[in-house]
C-alpha cells in the first residue's frame, strides 16, 4: 500500500498551507487500489497525469450526457446492450478492460502469484465447483471494486478531516486515542490495533452517518408486498415484484426522529452505550443486507491509517477558502463538496 505520508504532495511541504484534500486523497487512494486490486502500481502524487488516475476521473465525472445514459441503461438494458452502448466513456472503458486482461495474460504466462484481488479472482476461474466465473467477470468485478473504492474512500477522508478541523476538541481526543494505542504497539499501527481505537471508529462511523458518501442505494424487489401508511391520513403502498426501490441514506440519516440535532457531529451517538440504541435500517452507509458493499471494511481501513497519519504529526485546521457547514456540490453521484475541501495542516508540537 502506497505510504500516506506521500499524500498530500509530499505532506512536509505543505506544512501551515492551503490545500485541496479531495485532490490529494483521491490520488492517494487511486494507488492503494491500482496496487490492492490491480496488482499495478503508479505514483499519482508525483505523477499527476497518470493513466490510471486520469481515466478514474473521467470514468466518476457526472455529466448530462451521463445522466441520460444511466436513465437509458437502467430503463432499456437490454435494447442499450444490443447497440452496444457503454456509461463511461469508450476510452476509458477499453483502458480499464486492457489493464485487467493484461495482468491476468502475464500471471498466467510467468506463473506469477500476488495476494490481491486479481489473483482471488483468477483462482475462482480455475475451480470446478459448477460456478462458472470468466475472464469478463474478472474484469467486471475489478472494474467495479475501483469504482466503488476510487472516489468514496477519498470522500469519507475529506469528510472526517473536515469535521476534526470544525472540532478541534475532538480532534484531540482522538489524538489522545491514538498516541495511548500506539505507545502500547510499539509505535506501530496495526491491524489489531486499528480494532482497538474505539473513539476513531466512532468518528468515522458519525462522519458516514452526517455524510453518507453515496446518499441512496436501490434493491429489487423479489416479491409482491404491501407497505404500510408512512403516517396517519396516508394510503397504503402497493410494491410489486420486479420493482426497483430507491432507498434514501441521505434522508434517513439525517432524519431527527433517528438521530437527535442530525445536522451536529457527535461520535458519541456510535459509543458503546449508544450504538445498540440506533433503531435497525435507519443507519446504513455501506447499503445492507447480502448486498451491501463488498469493499466496506477495505474502505473504513484505508482512510483510518491515513487520519491515524494526519493526526500523529499535524494538527488539522481550516483556512480562508474552507467552508463550513458545507455546501454540497451537484457533478458527482456522490457526495461531495461544491468548492472543494480546502484546509491546511500545522505540524503537532508535541509535550512528552
């Protein structure tokens, strides 16, 4: 995994400046990916105009002629399929299958062997066990796991370090947090010891709650049901199998009658004490179910090393061009902030 001190444009250098963390958290976590689940590796903090990052962006820019593709694809697949019709653009399309191809072509040829996703996936091609999973598959699947990856794991960063930076006492406790479980690790952060900063998880865990990344999930409905009045004086809803339901994180989340003042950031809500209290499937960022997002704890983990980092070595603050509460911008299916997340970082003066 690319180091995160690489981060922020060689983070050293920036120390007490202005910079824009969508930016440098999104070619952060567009290496950790090309590395996890490709098996390539680029360096997009020197390298800014890389292939693999510059398709990325294009592949999640939100445009009219995207947004009229995803109606026809989701109302006419099969007829969009018949004339071949793609929802990224053809380049960026034939880019990502000619990686995915070309990596699975050379492992077989030079017997190579990586622990990531591809070779999981190449081994499920090889099993005879009645499912049959093609090359196609593969790159389906890993196509899909960039996408879910590449720009939500870079926006939850943004949005935590944002409201550490609206919160400075919160901030330090989580400092605090960390030092203490660092200090028992030897000064390493593990695995283990990620499991063990409780009130980091609850820091994420609320920032997901007041900014789900993907503000709606959808599920098909498999059987004919009736639902009951969404309150007093409404009809009953008739939902027929077949039909597509679009659930609204979003709406959910910040609904009062689930989480008291939404629109304030409160790790505690996700406390020990607290978390058995939130009512079932009115908290659900990663979607739920059998099909909830495949890549959630991958996501938690990446951008939680990266605050760990933040953290360790700078205090995380706002500047002139930051805005808070944040203005939600409209070109992205998911959620993010209109004119960027703008902060800057002041190196930690440690006591001890």
């Amino acid at each position: 995994m690319p180091q995160p001190l690489r981060m922020v444009y060689d983070i050293k250098q920036k120390v007490a400046k202005c910079f824009e963390a969508k930016d440098a958290f999104s070619r952060y976590t567009s290496d950790v990916i090309a590395s996890a689940a490709y098996g390539v590796k680029f360096n997009s903090m020197n390298d800014k105009e890389n292939e693999f990052y510059s398709h990325g962006k294009t592949a999640l820019s939100f445009t009219f002629l995207s947004t009229i593709k995803f109606e026809l694809l989701t109302l006419f697949p099969r007829l969009m399929r018949l004339l071949g019709a793609t929802f990224f653009p053809r380049r960026t399309d034939e880019f990502f299958k000619n990686i995915i191809k070309g990596t699975v072509k050379i492992r077989k040829e030079q017997g190579i062997v990586r622990q990531d996703m591809i070779h999981l996936l190449m081994l499920a091609m090889e099993r005879r066990d009645g499912i049959e999973v093609t090359l196609d598959d593969i790159v389906g699947q890993a196509f899909f796991f960039f996408l879910a990856g590449f720009d939500t794991s870079s926006s939850l960063m943004c949005f935590i370090a944002h409201e550490l930076a609206a919160n400075l006492h919160i901030q330090e406790r989580l400092y605090e947090e960390i030092e203490e479980q660092t200090r028992e690790d030897g000064g390493k952060v593990t695995y283990d010891s990620l499991s063990k900063m409780k009130y980091l998880d609850m820091v994420a865990s609320e920032t997901l709650r007041k900014y789900p990344v993907a503000p709606f999930t959808n599920r098909v409905c498999t059987k004919d049901h009736v639902l009951p009045p969404p309150m007093e004086g409404y009809p009953e809803c008739s939902v027929e199998r077949g039909m597509v339901l679009l659930l609204p994180i979003f709406g959910l989340h910040r609904d009062p009658k689930y989480f008291p003042k939404p629109d304030k950031f409160d790790p505690e809500r996700f406390s020990d004490e607290n978390r058995s209290k939130i009512e079932p499937y009115t908290y659900m960022p990663f979607g739920i179910g059998l099909r909830q997002c495949i890549g959630n704890r991958f996501a938690l983990m990446e951008a939680k090393i990266v605050i760990i980092d933040l953290v360790r070595k700078f205090v995380i603050k706002f500047t002139e061009k930051s805005r808070d509460p944040i203005i939600f911008g409209l070109s992205n299916f998911n959620l993010t902030a209109k004119d960027g997340f703008w902060l800057k970082l002041e190196e930690r003066k440690k006591t001890n």
